[in-house]
C-alpha cells in the first residue's frame, strides 16, 4: 500500500465528491493495516507502512528516469 494512503486515513475529513467527512473507502473494510479505521474493537494501528520509494529514487538520482 502506498504510504499516501495511511495518511489519508489518519487525516481529518476530506472532500467526497459533494460533502466532507473522513475517507473510508468500503473495499479497505478488510485490509488488515486499516481495520481498525472500521471496527474500534480491533488492534492498534500498524506499525510498518510502506517504504518511501520516491525518497529513495531521489537520492539515488533517478527521478524521472525509468
């Protein structure tokens, strides 16, 4: 999962096409790092999230180039 992701959920409300409210899209209801965006009775958040790979492409030097 891309990291922009998990900070989406941890974000306040966001636009929904024509109101705000938080984003919780209904097909992440069962991916295990965001379960607990829908069920409070489930575990803390995740403690991994995924890797910044455009971080390590800029400080290799590869923007842009694939």
């Amino acid at each position: 999962m891309h990291k922009s992701v998990y900070r989406r959920f941890a974000s306040g409300p966001v636009l929904l096409y024509d109101r705000m409210g938080e984003y919780r899209p209904d097909n992440m209801k069962a991916h295990v790092d965001f379960r607990h965006y829908f069920d409070q009775s489930t575990a803390q958040p995740p403690n991994y999230v995924a890797d910044d790979l455009e971080l390590k492409w800029q400080k290799a030097n590869h923007v842009g180039r694939l």
